[in-house]
C-alpha cells in the first residue's frame, strides 16, 4: 500500500492548460504568456501540477499551479474523516494500521491549497540553507495563493541516478543530515516525498 500512496503523490490527474491560464490571470491581473513561454509540464501532483518555464531573458522557472475544486473535495475528505474517527471501533482500528493521523493529513493538505504558505516556507530555507553548498533550495520569483513560481533546479531523481552505491550512499547522508538539522535546529520540511527532490553532480 506504500507504494500506491507514493503513486498518489507524484502520478496524479493534470487539469488542462486553460485552467491555468485562467487562474493565472485572475490571481496577477495579466495573461502568463505576458510573463513567460511554458516549455513543458513537469508533473502533477496531489494538490497542483507543475511546469517549466521561461521569460524573455531566458531565464527558467518552475511554475505551480493548484488544481481546481481542491478546496471542496479536501472539505468533502475531512467530513467523511471525521464521521469514521466518531465511531471508536473504526478509529481504533485506522490508529492501529496506519501509522500517520488522517486528521494530521487532512489539515496539512488544507495548509498546502494555500501557496502563499510553501512560499514563506521556501523562503525559510533559502535563508537557513544561503551558505551550504550540497544543499540547493530554489528562489521565489513569485507567489499567490494559487501560483508559485520558482527557479527551476536541474536534477534527476534519485532512483534513476546511474551511479556507484558510494556515490548514492553520500547522497543519502546529505539526505538524513538535513533532515536531522531540521529537526534539531530548524524546523520539519513535512512533504520530502520522492517527487520533492533531486540530485545532481556539481564539477567539484
């Protein structure tokens, strides 16, 4: 089942480009293709999908959009949640198998429908992470509550880096350092599934 969840995070359903245009105008006042030429889709995942971009001065950006109706079906998640967890034998046994609270998962998806929240997070790490030179957080262009833009990061995921199991295993200690800084000095990144990061291999 934890690979099908994982499935659910980074292979969902994508909305049509229409919609994000449309949200894209109402949110800045002015049509994307003002601002930026879309390259491609990235990937979509539960709450946006995410594409590549670029402006006039060929710079890159990755831009996130929210799915549309995300803020109703969450609302519809959380009512059917909420009469499962009033029945005790039911919640026992949801307590039991799962080992995440459904009603911690259903508000930290109401936290990410807002944007403007994972902005003032990025900017956070930015701001922890300006000096250290393995760990690459991207720059906020700009945010609304629907849209994020973002510099676009080259990488690849880790699963398909063709590499030594050296190479992966200092992968993997950048990966527990980090989070472990966060834990103790900082504060949790709540979303490091699969789709969230990447690596790459610098000159040095």
């Amino acid at each position: 089942w934890f690979y099908e969840f994982e499935e659910f995070y980074d292979n969902c359903k994508t909305h049509s480009l229409k919609v994000t245009e449309k949200v894209y105008q109402e949110d800045f006042n002015n049509s994307i293709y003002d601002d930026f030429k879309i390259d491609g889709l990235i990937a979509s995942g539960s709450i946006g999908q995410v594409y590549k971009v670029h402006n006039k001065k060929n710079q890159y950006f990755a831009l996130k959009v929210i799915h549309p109706n995300m803020i109703p079906q969450i609302q519809f998640l959380d009512y059917m949640i909420q009469i499962l967890y009033f029945f005790p034998c039911i919640r026992d046994y949801i307590n039991y198998y799962l080992p995440v609270s459904l009603l911690d998962f259903v508000n930290d998806f109401k936290l990410q429908t807002n944007l403007i929240n994972e902005g003032n997070n990025c900017l956070k790490f930015q701001k922890e992470y300006e000096n250290n030179s393995y760990i690459i957080i991207p720059e906020v262009h700009k945010v609304s509550k629907n849209v994020l833009v973002m510099s676009y990061e080259e990488g690849i995921k880790f699963d398909d880096k063709d590499c030594s199991d050296y190479i992966k295993s200092q992968y993997q200690l950048l990966l527990k350092l980090f989070v472990k800084h966060n834990q103790y000095f900082f504060f949790m990144h709540g979303d490091l599934h699969k789709g969230n990061w990447k690596v790459r291999i610098n000159e040095k």
